[in-house]
C-alpha cells in the first residue's frame, strides 16, 4: 500500500456514524475510492458512496474505539499498490502491508490499529541493469532496466504505463533503492523502480487476445479433459476435505506459469495460517528454488476486518497485471472468492443496500466478472505477450453449487473443476468429477496439443470421453440387475472404464513420481487403456469369454504407469504384453 504524505493530507471531515467498517463522515471533500485516514487513530478507509455532504467510508481496520465527532483526513489518491522489486517471496495482508512487517512493527501477529507499511522495503538496495542508453526514446511500458530479484525472477523495470515518455537523458546503473531516480527523461519525467497503480483499475493493454495455449499443470484430469489456458479462468469449488488446497498447492507447484499470486480469505483463522506456513517450505521443483522465489502471497483471516478481505482480490489481481506487463505468464489463484463475496455481503448490508439473493448484493455477478474480466491473454503497451489466468476457489455452504456465489461464478468462468465429496471419501483423487467438470478452451487449445504433443491428441480423448460416458449410463442398469446381468461387451466397457477411472483420472500428489505428468505421459497412458480396449473386442468377437479376457497378467500394470520414472519404456513393453496375451486366447 502506497502512503500518502503530510502534505497530501487535508483534515476535512469529521465522523457522522460507526457500524461495523462502515463509517460515515460529513463535509469530507472527496471523490469516489479515495483513501482517507479515520478517526484519531488514522485508520485507513476508502470511500465507497458518496451522497450530498455525507460520504460512507469502508475501513480497513477495526472500527470498535472509533466515535462519531472524530476527523476524517483525505489523502486525495486512490487505493494503490506499489509495484517494484520486493514483493515476491513476500506476505501481505488485503491492502498490501507486508505481514512480517507489521509483526515486526507491533511485537504480535495480532495486527494493531492505524499502523501502516510500505508495500515494498523502502530502504533495501537492489541491482539495477540498464536496459537503454542515454540518447535512447521510451515510451510508457518499455523496459529500462533489469532487477535480479530472487534466483528465479528478473524484476524488469518498466515506464509506467501512463507516461509520456521521452529521451533518455541519464541512465544509473548499481545498487540502488526503489525510491532513487535511475532513469531520467527529457521531458523531466524520474523513473524509478516503484510506481503505483490504483487496484480497482486494470493496467492498460494493447490487446487481449484469445488464448491458444494451455496452462499446463502436470494433473492428468485437467490438461486431458479440462484443461485451462494461459490467460484463462477456472473456477473449483471446493467442499471441506475434497481436495482444494492439495489442488491449489499441485497448480501453484506445477502449473507451467512464471509467477504464482495466491490470494487467500481465509474461513478461519488457522487456515491462512496453515497457508502462510506451508507455502514458505514448498520447493519450486523445475529450479530447486523456494516456490515462494516466484510466488506473492496475500493472505487474509477472518480475523482481519472485512473490508480488507473485500479488497484482497484486486491488490493480488493488480500485482499480477504488473508481472504479466514484464512479459511473464502469471497464475492468480483466488482462495477462497466464496469468503470474498461474504465480505461484499457484509459490507453492502451495512450500508443497508437493497438485498440481492441469499442477502448478496446486486452487484455481486458484476462485481465477479469485473474481476474475472482482467484475465487474459495479452500484448502488453511494451510489445511483450503476457497472460493473468485466475483461478477461483468456491466455498459452497454444503457442497450445494445452486448458490449465488457458485452460479455466478459458472456464468462468466470457461473452467469448471468440480471437486466432489463422494469421490473423496472413495480415496478417488483428485476428486474431480468428470461428469459435472467442463472447460470451453479445449477445442481452442487442441491445435497446440496437436501440435505439441500427438496429432490424434482430440480423437484419443474424445474416446476416453465416451466411455466414460457409457460407463455413467451402464452403472444406472448395474445398480438395478447387477454387472454380470450384463452381455458380455458392455461388462467388457466397464472394465476399460475402471481403468479410465484408475490409471488415467486418478493422480497421487504425494508420490514424487506420479505428482507431475508431463502432456505426453497423459497421451501414454490413455493410449495405452485405448490398446487394451482395442486388442480385449478384438477378443470378444473371436469368442474369447470375458473373464478370460479382463484376468490377462498384463493388464492389471496400467494402474502403475503413473509411478514410473522411465515410463516410454514400460509402456511400450506393456502394450506389447497386452497385445500378445490376447492373441494368444484365440
Ligand atoms: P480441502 O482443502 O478441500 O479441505 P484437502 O486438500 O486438505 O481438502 O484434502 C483432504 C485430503 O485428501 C488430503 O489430506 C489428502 O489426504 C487427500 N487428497 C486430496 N487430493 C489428493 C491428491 N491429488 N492425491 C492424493 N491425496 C489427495
């Protein structure tokens, strides 16, 4: 969070009402979003309605000492983060205050009222490399410099993007901090390291464009059938114990993004802290490095007041802006927006607004799509291609998606992993359900798979799709009659789909091996089930039994290609069994 100077401040209002992070003040002179500082303490609040001479504040601390008579100080700008080398690896609550500083600063991890932080260490010194000479014309968004940042992120220092530019008149290179001048243009414009930009605000772009490439996470499930693209959005929903945060743990771990930014609300206060602990021991496993060399992670209890969960989505949205504006692939992960919408809720009763359905506001489907919205794929204002994809945890009270958050939420995202309990409970994971799942990027990224893995990528899935399918259907007549009720080939589909089920759908995040499947190990082990199935009816129609068919020795190995290390090898030597086993029974 950027602070306002003395100087900014004007002391104009004085409070009206207290209720709850509302406050009212009258006389204030502001504008809408502007930041202001409540009350004796100077607690910082936003101004979120203005009518007449009475402006309604949202405040980001606790409000319970705060009393009607006490003045208002506008700082006359807009809720901002500052943006500069220092916020990976670092933690920070819904209005970017770093959380060890704070805790530094007041000897708890309680955070204390009307104490504010620089988003970024003010003081610290980093290596500045120029990127142009003195002579040199910039415009808004070019690259001036380079920052090593952490071992696996260049911080590339960029012109704002509502500059001017100009002529590069004098260019520093060495350490310095985020605050000195390093390069100066003609036009008198000093470009530092840190700039700001208002969160409710998407930075400027050239062109959004329409995704053509997968964000590849390693699971199975999503790259084969519900696969997201680079600068596309998903929504997982997430019940109590089917599987969300090893699922967000596997995408910030695996995804094939360059930045992660986690954004948590936490439900309960040690949840976050399970988060803010976890993620600093996570290793980045295609450097070695810490994951969090890579990752900014904002992070919100509901112990901390609403209206700083409120605008926790867009501080993380808008440092992802800025990284994907470096040219980078960033991955946003939003955990949990059910807790987000419920901090709207609050906020919107307090101000005795019209209740919406289940007492959300109206604007909560405008407010979602808004932040769903500044995902994309983009040519940034300095020529770079960089992408924001956002990937949103639902919490549904009782697993039951018919709530607004949920349906909303459907409406505007072109991802659905639906996490299921019963799936869970079956030890089935990662329990997505493949039934209820979706994603309308795949025939958009099947070109590059296509391309990239196998040409029959579509047609090798699509037949996994369709036996899956059958399955569904066949397990209604199984529940009735029994399997063996059956005529032999449907009951032949049934033991394909199992394996569909088991060597395919299922992936086990804590085997070192199996917890990342490249593209074309997917590709390998559908391939092989699809041998199988191909080879076991080419039995059955030269009258082999079934039974004889589904007991070869070789076929029980699917199940174990996930683990293997050197699987091109087994697998090959596999098909190579199956198809021999089989002829050998006609
Ligand atoms: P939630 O966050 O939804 O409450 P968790 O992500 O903590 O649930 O998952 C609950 C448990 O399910 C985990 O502790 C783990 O044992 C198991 N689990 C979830 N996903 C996987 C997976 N992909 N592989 C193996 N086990 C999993």
């Amino acid at each position: 969070m950027s602070q306002a100077t003395e100087a900014d401040v004007s002391e104009d209002g004085v409070i009206e009402s207290v209720s709850g992070p509302v406050v009212t003040a009258k006389d204030l002179d502001a504008k809408m979003n502007d930041v202001v500082y409540v009350g004796h303490e100077g607690l910082m609040g936003e101004v979120i309605e203005i009518e007449g001479d009475i402006t309604t504040i949202q405040v980001y601390e606790e409000t319970s000492a705060v009393s009607p008579g006490e003045p208002v100080e506008n700082t006359g700008a807009p809720l901002s983060v500052d943006l500069g080398p220092g916020m990976l690896d670092a933690i920070y609550d819904g209005v970017q205050r770093p959380l060890d500083v704070l805790e530094e600063k007041m000897g708890s991890a309680f955070l204390d009222r009307g104490v504010d932080a620089p988003g970024i260490d003010l003081e610290k010194t980093w290596e500045f490399n120029p990127e142009v000479s003195e002579g040199d014309t910039v415009a808004a968004g070019d690259v001036v410099g380079i920052v090593p940042e952490t071992p696996s992120i260049d911080h590339k220092v960029m012109v704002p993007p509502d500059s001017e530019g100009g002529e590069v008149v004098d260019v520093k290179s060495g350490d310095y901090t985020v605050e000195d001048t390093v390069v100066e243009l003609d036009t008198g414009e000093e470009i530092r390291m840190r700039q700001e930009w208002p969160v409710r605000s998407q930075r400027p772009a050239d062109e959004k464009q329409t995704p053509t490439e997968p964000l590849v996470s390693g699971q199975r499930i999503l790259d084969g059938l519900f696969p997201i693209a680079k600068g596309g959005t998903a929504a997982i929903p997430g019940p109590f114990g089917s599987g969300k945060t090893v699922t967000q743990h596997q995408l910030a771990k695996w995804a094939d993004a360059d930045i992660v930014v986690y954004v948590g609300c936490g439900e309960r206060g040690n949840e976050m802290t399970e988060v803010i602990e976890d993620f600093p021991e996570l290793e980045d496993p295609t450097t070695g490095n810490a994951l969090m060399d890579r990752t900014c992670l904002i992070a919100n209890t509901s112990n901390m007041p609403v209206a700083a969960r409120e605008s926790c989505v867009y501080t993380g949205i808008t440092i992802a802006e800025y990284f994907r504006d470096m040219g980078y692939d960033v991955a946003l992960m939003a955990d949990s927006t059910s807790r987000w919408a419920e901090a709207m809720r609050e906020i919107s009763s307090r101000l005795e607004e019209m209740p919406g359905e289940e007492g959300y506001p109206a604007y909560l489907a405008a407010r979602l799509s808004e932040f769903y919205e500044r995902a994309g794929y983009f040519t940034n204002v300095n020529g770079t291609e960089g992408s924001v994809s956002v990937i949103g945890a639902v919490s549904p009270p009782g697993g039951d998606f018919s709530e607004p958050v949920t349906q909303n939420t459907l409406r505007i995202v072109k991802t659905f992993w639906a996490l299921d309990a019963d799936l869970a409970e079956r030890r089935h994971f990662p329990s997505i359900n493949w039934n209820e799942s979706y994603s309308l990027y795949r025939d958009q990224l099947d070109p590059w798979f296509e391309d990239n893995v196998r040409n029959d990528w579509s047609e090798k899935r699509q037949w996994g799709i369709d036996t899956l399918d059958e399955e569904d259907e066949l397990q209604e007549i199984v529940q009735l009659v029994g399997k063996d009720a059956l005529p032999e080939d449907q009951q032949l589909t049934l033991e394909v789909a199992r394996y569909l089920r088991e060597a395919w759908l299922q992936q086990d995040a804590f085997n070192d091996i199996d917890t990342y499947c490249e593209p074309e190990k997917t590709y390998r082990i559908l391939n092989a089930i699809k041998t199988f199935n191909d080879e076991a009816f080419d039995a059955l129609e030269a009258g082999v039994p079934v039974e004889e068919i589904t007991d070869i020795e070789a076929a029980p190995r699917l199940n174990r290609i996930g683990v293997q290390e050197e699987y091109e090898e087994y697998v090959d030597e596999l098909e190579a069994d199956i198809e021999s086993q089989l002829r050998e029974l006609y």
